[in-house]
C-alpha cells in the first residue's frame, strides 16, 4: 500500500524486490524518488541501502534477504507493529493504526505515551522515546534496519543495526571526519548546481543557513563561480533583523534574492483536503505543532534547509537526563502515567547512547534521534528538502568533537571557516552568535578536502508528470481541522484523558485560529491535533 504521502508493507503483502520512498544521496549523486532510483540502478548498477543521508524509506532484496530502513537521520519514519506472526512497517503512524485496525488486529493505546504530548515546549513537541500512543507500535530506531525473512507461516520481521553505521570509515579523530564530510558535501553542492533543478534556499541572521551557503560557495568556486545563481534565496521580511543581515550577505555575493517570478520546474500547489490528509498522515501521533504542506513534490525541484545544526551544539540544559525530564513533571496530570513514561523514556535513551554516539551527552543524543528527527524531518517528508547539516558524515565528524568545542559550536565554526572565511566573520542577528579568537585558532584545516571535492555526481530524477495546482489556502486546512476537531472533542471529554480546562483551551485556539486564518505560531496547534490523535485512536482501538 502506497500513496504520495506514505508506504506501507506489511505481511499480507507481497513485497517489491526494491523501492525507494523519498529521496537519497548515494555518495555524489542524488537520486529523487523511486522513478529516479530505477534510473540509478540502470546507470551505476548500485542498489541503496539503509542509512544513507536524505528523507526515505527504502526496500532492498539482496542474495534472498529483504531489508527495510530509513535515511541515517530517521527523517523518513519507520514504524513497526508487531503480533504473533502479524506485523506491518509504514512511515505513517495513523495509517499504520488504520490498516492493523482494518484487519482487526489489536490497537492498545498505551496512555503513558499519549501523554507525552500534553508537555509544553520543544521537548514535548514530538515523541520522546521509541515508544508511540499505541503499545503494538514503536519506531524504528534510525539506527537499526527491519529485515524480512520467510518462514513457515509467511513472514517474519526482526531488527539489526544498519549496514551504514557497522561499515563506516574509522577515523582517529574528529579531524578527519570533518575533512570527509567537506568533502562529500561540497561534492554533492556541485552536483546540484551542475544541474538543472530549480533550488531555493533560506537566509537567515544565524548560522546553520549561512553554513549551508558557504558549502555552496565553495562547490561554486570549484565548478564556476556563476552558477551559485542558479539558487534563488529567500528571507522572512518580517523578520527585519534577520531580512537585513540576509540582504547584505545576497549583495556581497551577488546571490539571487526574493525572486518571485514564476518557473516551469517550480513545486505545484497541493488542493486543501489532499494537504490536510497529508499533514494527518505524516505528522499526526508525531509532531504537535501544525504546519501543512503546502505543495507536492516534484523531480525538478529542491530546497535547502538548516536543520540538523542544532544536532551539533547544545540545544536542552547541561543536566542529567532523569533533571531534564522530571523538570518537566508539572505538564502530564497522571503521575501514574509520568513514572512510566520516564522509565521508558530513559530506557531507550540508554539504548540509543550506544556505538558512534557513546561519548555524547546523552541529551543532545535524545535531541537528535527526536528533536531533530521529528522536528527537522517533518519538512523533507514534505517534499525534496535538503539538509547538509543533518547526516552521517557531520554526525560522525561532530560525535568526536571534545565537549568544549561542541559547547561553543565548534562544529558550524569549521564549516563556515573552512568554506568561506568572509562570510563566516560578517555580522549575524545576534552578536553572540559571531565566532571569536577560540573558533578561529581551533579550526580543523580541511583545505585540501575543499579543492578535492568530486564534481562529477549526477541527479536521477524521474520524468515530469503535468499537474493542475490545487486550491491549498490556510484558511480552508484551519476549517477541516476544526472540523476534526470538533468531531471527536465532545467524545473526548467523557473519557477522563483530558483535563477540562485543557479541552476548552484547545476548543477556544482552534476557533480563534478559524477566524484568524491562521495559528499565532505552529505550536500553538499542539493541543488540537493532541486531541485529535486520541479522538481517532479511541475509535481505532479494540
């Protein structure tokens, strides 16, 4: 079972021998979709396997043995329901819980977890552990992989490291990681501005989009300083610190800034019930704050995000884990429910704190594998966005950093430095934000991996398939999700999950938001689609 938005496998079904869902970089080259992964296969007669920086799901039969697994970031969720000798994989949640309700297997919600989402804050935004609102389901950690091997009664799924992470280069020293992962990306920068896609990115005051276009400047100075304009960069113009700092680097470096004319190989807008659906599948049982998506994907077309540089600094409070999560007591009303969620919260962080990560700080561990799992990858689910900062190659890089140099972002400092000292020394929206002596005597020197960055990957894209753009408002996805809403709000209230005063709250956003057109911030939808998920698992569940 398959859709634009979702896979889904299960052992009911016969499985395709290779599919990828999403899109991957293999070394150099960039593969968009299962369309252009057929393409691949033909031209480098290279299969992908788990683990693999971009946002997919990929299906792999190799010497009789099938695996499934995900980006080395997790971006692309797996999640995996498991009875007796039933079991079904699918980045969605909720149609996960649809199609094993649909075949009146067990739904169990395990409360614990769904209350995970009544915590305020960056923390509580997404899942917290491996566990989800269903007891039957977790996620896959974005370190293991699902293989598939046939018995007596059919199928039979189990679950290992990745390939990826046990035959990754060694390297003695954070130095060397950093120098291999300016290597990749810079290479990779080439690829994409040696094609023909159409690519926008963000520009901000701070760092990780500035260090997404320093990796750009330098494939350009490889490859041709003119192509860096193939790029079309965009600022939040409300944002007046931010616009202006991205004004005056887009001047300094001649960059095309807030183009707004109209291109052929553009993303098309989706219609308002297809992008509504879509947030729910994706996003729903896995990321509270609402942002729908507002068009399709398309082979002719990327983005470039920041995400993943938070992954490299620190971003919760230097404390230990048990502090950090009984800090946050005050939000779930059953202590019951709490103490449980605690306890696994803590148990599959002690599992995640493994092999490569072993010597991070278990919280940007947590941050990582959550945060920005969930957080970061809910826009490359959306459509083709790139992420330089989020990956193996700087996880591995950054893994290795001593404490203090990930404590004042180190890690950003090198990238910027090392691909262009210019930009990395302009100011930024924020003064603390600029690097000082320390960044600048502790860079690593990845010179020559600058200049010996390839610049001969390729993109394989499928062919182009005309599409009429939908009808998307905001204002028409905020009626639907009032709708919703509504529908299971008054279920909601007789069952003693939800605190009184926490349903009329949610009841009094979505209708403010209604007349409004809009959230007063995407997290301000948390409490919505929190009632939501436990309106429709409540109908799934038996």
């Amino acid at each position: 079972m398959t859709s634009e938005a979702f896979l889904l496998i299960s052992s009911y079904d016969a499985l395709p021998p290779h599919r990828l869902h999403g899109f991957c970089f293999q070394d150099e080259d960039l593969i968009l979709g299962n369309a252009g992964y057929e393409k691949y296969i033909a031209s480098r007669k290279r299969y992908i396997q788990p683990g693999q920086d971009g946002a997919y799901i990929v299906i792999c039969t190799l010497d009789g043995e099938t695996v499934v697994g995900t980006d080395f970031s997790g971006y692309c969720k797996l999640f995996l329901y498991q009875r007796g000798e039933r079991w079904a994989l699918s980045n969605s949640f909720i149609e996960l819980v649809r199609f094993v309700a649909g075949k009146d297997l067990p739904v169990t919600i395990d409360e614990a977890h769904l209350s995970s989402f009544f915590i305020e804050g960056s923390f509580g935004d997404q899942l917290t552990s491996l566990r989800t609102s269903v007891k039957e389901i977790r996620l896959v950690p974005s370190t293991m992989e699902a293989v598939i091997a046939r018995t007596f009664f059919g199928t039979a799924v189990k679950l290992r490291m990745t390939s990826a992470v046990s035959n990754r280069t060694a390297y003695e020293d954070h130095k060397g990681a950093f120098r291999n992962y300016m290597e990749i990306w810079i290479g990779r920068m080439a690829t994409l501005l040696r094609s023909d896609l159409h690519m926008r990115a963000d520009l901000t005051g701070g760092r990780d989009s500035r260090a997404v276009l320093s990796l750009m400047l330098a494939a350009a100075r490889n490859i041709g300083d003119g192509v860096i304009r193939k790029v079309n960069f965009t600022s939040n113009k409300t944002s007046k610190s931010d616009f202006a700092i991205a004004r005056g680097i887009a001047e300094k470096y001649h960059l095309r800034f807030m183009d707004k004319g109209k291109d052929p190989r553009m993303p098309v807008r989706r219609g308002t019930a297809e992008a509504y659906e879509q947030w729910k599948s994706l996003c729903l049982g896995v990321y509270g704050p609402i942002y729908f998506p507002v068009t399709r994907p398309v082979p002719t077309a990327v983005q470039f995000g920041g995400a993943g540089g938070e992954g490299h600094r620190r971003f919760y409070p230097d404390m230990a884990p048990g502090k950090f999560i009984r800090a946050h007591r005050i939000f779930i009303p059953s202590s019951t429910h709490f103490r449980k969620l605690k306890r696994d919260i803590l148990e599959d962080l002690s599992m995640l704190c493994g092999g490569a990560e072993a010597s991070v700080d278990p919280l940007i561990v947590h941050y990582r594998h959550f945060r920005d799992r969930c957080h970061g990858g809910r826009a490359p689910q959306y459509g083709n966005l790139l992420s330089p900062l989020s990956g193996a190659a700087l996880r591995q890089a950054s893994s290795m950093y001593p404490s203090d140099q990930i404590d004042r972002s180190q890690v950003l400092a090198d990238i910027l430095i090392n691909a262009d000292r210019e930009l990395a020394a302009m100011p930024y929206d924020d003064p603390g934000k600029s690097f000082d002596a320390r960044h600048f005597s502790d860079v690593v020197d990845a010179g020559d991996a600058v200049l010996s960055a390839r610049t001969d990957g390729h993109v394989f894209a499928g062919e182009v398939i005309p599409e009429e753009p939908g009808d998307f408002t905001k204002e028409g996805a905020l009626h639907l999700l009032r709708d919703d809403f509504l529908k299971h709000y008054e279920q909601m209230r007789g069952a003693g999950f939800f605190p009184r005063y926490y349903l009329d709250r949610a009841k009094t956003t979505i209708e403010e938001a209604v007349l409004a057109g809009r959230f007063p911030h995407a997290r301000s939808g948390g409490s919505i689609s929190h009632v939501v998920l436990a309106g429709e698992l409540s109908r799934l569940s038996r």
